[in-house]
C-alpha cells in the first residue's frame, strides 16, 4: 500500500468542522444540564454563560492563530509540543482521550434512558449495546459519512433550539388564547436577579464549562480539514456566535418564561413546557426523540475526537501500532471501535453510582475542559513571546490581553469549581490526572525508549 494511503483524508469542509464542533458543545449539557445550571445560580445563569462565551471565544481565537502558524498540525498536540515541550503535549492529549471517553459513557447512559421513554422494558445494557454499534458504524465506514452525518444531526438540533427561541419570545411579549405575556418580571421576582449571590454564579461555571466543552475539538480536525489555515479561524468565528446564541437565549427565556426555583421543580423539561404551551401535539415525544439525537450527535463527535487521538498517539510510537491502522476509506477502525469500548464501561459505572453516574461524571469532564483551555491559552500566550505575527494570515488582534484575560479566568473558575464541587469528583480526577504523568515518564524511561525503537524496526 502507497505511504498516501497510510495517512487521513482532507474530506472536512468549514461547514462539517463547525457542526462537528457544535455537536460537541449542544449535547446532555443543554438539554440535561439547563435545569441544574438555573438552579445553582437562578436567573444569574444568563451572566454565567454569557462569561463562559466571552473566555471560548478567546482561547479559540488563540487556537486558531497557531493553526494558521502551524498548518501541518494534526492535533492540537502538534500545536502545544513545539511551545510547551513534550509533557504537556502529552498530558493534553490524554486529557483530552480521557474526556472523550468518558463523555461517551455517560452521554450513551443518558442516551438509553430517553430510548427507555418509549421502551420501558428494555434493559439498560442492551439500548446501550444498540448505540454503540450505530455510532461505530457512522464512524468506521468513511470520514465524509461521518461529517455528513453529523451535519444534518446538529443541523436538526439547532432548527429546534432556533424554533425555541422564536416560540419562546411570542410566549414573552405576544398574548394568544388566553396567554397572557410574562415579559421580564421573573428576572428580579424570586429574590433577585442574583439569589445565590456570587458563590450561585461560581458554581454554576461547572455546568458552564461541561456545556461548552467540546468546541475546541476544532484542533483535532487539522489532519483532515481542506486548507486548515483558511478553514479553522473562519469555522471559530461561526461557531462562537452560534454557540453562545444557542445558550445564552435560550437560557434567559426560561428564567423569564417561569420562576427559576420552580424549574427543577416541573418533571417536564422547560424544552417541553414552551412547545406544550405554543399547543404543538405530541411535544414530549418530539422533544424527547430531539434531545435524544442532540446526544447521540455529541457521541458521535467525541467518538471522532478520542479515536484521531489515539491514531496520532499510535502514528508517534506511544501507543501499539494498530490504533494506527487506515481502512480502505482512511478510518482508524481499530482507533474507533476501542473508543467505543467506553460505552460498556458506562454501563459499569452506572451500576455502581446510579443515577448519579451522570452528575459524577459530569464533574470530572469539567476539570479536564479547564485544563484543556489553560494548556491551549498558556501555549498561544508563548506561541508569540517574541512579538512576531504575520499581519497576512490570521492572528488575535488585542493579544495578549484577551489570552491574558482568559487565562486568569480559567484559574478563578478553576478554584471555585474546586471549592464548590463534591470531593470525591476531585480525588477521582486527581487521580486519573496521576496515572496520565506516571504514564509520561515510564514512555520517557531508556527502557521504554529503546523498546520502541527495536518495535520501530
């Protein structure tokens, strides 16, 4: 087989790399996570969120100025590498890995639970089997049925979130059959704008984080995007307005629409109520099967995410060569159906934690998120630490004040998710954390590295 036939295929278009990196970031933590969010900081949620738009926008400004320095890039770990050197590279990486992975068990827990609105009787395990394989097989044939399939899904979750937000505004301002328009009120009505105060605004950056985590999966598209150096910036612009559109709106139209405390109080998603309330029939069975595909979109991009980690890590000798492994359509099969594996392991921990096992994790993805955002930030701040910026490409304008800015941003919201998150959440991070440097260290010894030399040969 030719050497070209051994690396990826530049198949992603501008439009699939933004609604790889929106599937990413609109999944569980919109549909799921809007409830606990409104909860730990009420209406202040809005600020919340509008804040954690503000920091995205500017690491992925910084993200992509480095990919139009470095357009051979594969991953971003090809961005960091030269910058911060060979742990931190490698530590991004699998943190990132690790992330994934575990998205990908919990989003296929909360997956089977919607299933099991229709199937009640089925169990768990095998609703979960039956996910795994429909996200493997988009995954495994070729690069552009996958993009091509995860454009039309993102695609349908975003006309429903955009049809909320029209629907929603007519609930606030226009009365119909007996409606009567809310307007601002329940803004200030229930204790204020901020009943939580700061702490309620700081422990909600958790579910803030969580949500948008995902976006900077743009940096592992480098490989197979057309024109990476054109393609990359133009798709972080797109995706920052529709991203912070897709939250922030929605976000101050249901604490507008009903009192924030009675939310978590309702066991109907507020999705459910604004369609209810328009009289559209069938709304819990059509917002049921929407979430439902907005998760299974998010799986299937955090599939492509963990498994071109794994390829890059196997393509460098740090993992075995057959995560390497290119089918006839350029598919790291062997990459993908090992990622995959992680919806079993869901499954185990869902036995052990219950109903928690989403909240569990959901803590743990956030710590990863921030590090992946300190990591990206601290890289493009050095990425220019001798002024030089090529005024014909790419580059952030006001550097190095918005990196600067969204740095130290990254380190409080760090704190106070440290300060405000369940202990064991921590440790259980702390620890992955631990294994991933042992891990680092172990390739680096002489021992190891004369292995991977006889291997190489």
């Amino acid at each position: 087989m030719e050497k070209g036939n051994q690396q990826l295929k530049r198949t992603l278009q501008a439009r699939h790399i933004m609604m790889l990196a929106l599937g990413g970031a609109i999944g569980a933590g919109l549909f799921k996570g809007s409830s606990a969010a409104i909860d730990i900081a009420g209406p202040a949620v809005i600020v919340a969120y509008l804040i954690g738009g503000i920091i995205l926008l500017f690491i992925m400004q910084g993200l992509a100025e480095m990919a139009v320095k470095n357009p051979n890039a594969r991953t971003f770990r090809d961005l960091v590498q030269p910058i911060l050197g060979n742990f931190s590279a490698h530590f991004l990486d699998w943190i990132y890995w690790k992330m994934w992975v575990l998205n990908i068990a919990a989003e296929g827990i909360v997956a089977a639970m919607f299933i099991q609105y229709w199937f009640p009787s089925v169990p768990t395990w095998l609703l979960v089997l039956l996910i795994a394989i429909l996200i493997t097989l988009l995954n495994v044939f070729s690069v552009k049925l996958f993009a091509e399939a995860e454009y039309w899904m993102a695609s349908v979750k975003i006309a429903v979130i955009v049809l909320f937000i029209i629907f929603g505004v007519l609930l606030l301002f226009v009365p119909f059959q007996g409606h009567e328009p809310t307007g601002f009120a329940n803004l200030t009505a229930h204790d204020g704008f901020f009943p939580h105060g700061t702490k309620g605004l700081i422990a909600a950056m958790l579910v803030v984080v969580y949500s948008y985590g995902g976006t900077e999966m743009i940096g592992v598209t480098l490989a197979e995007a057309q024109n990476p150096e054109k393609v990359i910036p133009k798709a972080i612009r797109n995706t920052f307005v529709r991203i912070v559109g897709f939250y922030v709106l929605p976000f101050l139209i249901i604490v507008s629409l009903m009192p924030w405390d009675k939310v978590n109080e309702s066991s109907q998603s507020p999705f459910v109520i604004v369609f209810d309330s328009i009289g559209i029939p069938y709304a819990s069975d059509i917002m049921n099967a929407i979430i439902l595909l907005a998760i299974f979109s998010s799986m299937n991009s955090g599939l492509y995410a963990s498994s071109r980690v794994l390829f890059t890590q196997s393509e460098d000798g740090k993992v075995p060569k057959i995560f390497s492994k290119l089918s006839k359509k350029r598919v790291p099969f062997v990459a993908v159906i090992t990622c995959t594996a992680a919806l079993y392991l869901g499954v185990l921990i869902s036995f052990v934690a219950g109903d928690q096992t989403f909240n569990y994790l959901m803590g743990s993805l956030s710590y990863t998120v921030l590090f992946i955002w300190f990591f990206i930030t601290l890289a493009h701040l050095r990425s220019r630490s001798k002024g030089d910026v090529d005024v014909q490409k790419y580059h952030v304008k006001w550097f190095p004040y918005t990196t600067w800015f969204a740095l130290i941003c990254i380190i409080a919201i760090f704190f106070g998710i440290l300060f405000t998150t369940s202990i064991i959440q921590t440790v259980i991070t702390m620890c992955i954390y631990l294994v991933i440097t042992l891990s680092y260290f172990y390739q680096d010894s002489p021992k190891k590295r004369r292995m991977n030399l006889a291997s190489n040969k």
